[in-house]
C-alpha cells in the first residue's frame, strides 16, 4: 500500500502543470492524510455498528 501511494503521490506531484515543482511529500501528505482520516472513520463506524 504504501508503494502505491508514493507512486501516486510521484505521478501527481510530475504531471500537475498548475503547481511547478510540488515536493512529493507534500502530495504523500495530503493523500496520506486522506486515507487515514477515512480508515478511522470506518474503523469507527465497525465498533458502533
């Protein structure tokens, strides 16, 4: 998974024309983030269901 999501994080940070030079971390965080906020949520959402 996280091979993925710096392959990912790689491909955007290269091909986005609006931002030059994006560092890679900054798309690893934000796509990092993304994910993690919706992992807790749905491992929530399983001990109250």
């Amino acid at each position: 998974m996280g091979a993925l999501l710096l392959t990912a994080a790689d491909a955007v940070a290269r091909t986005e024309p609006m931002l030059t030079n994006l560092p890679v971390g900054v798309v690893t965080l934000i796509l990092g983030g993304a994910y993690l906020v919706w992992l807790l949520i749905s491992m929530s959402r399983r001990r109250t269901a």
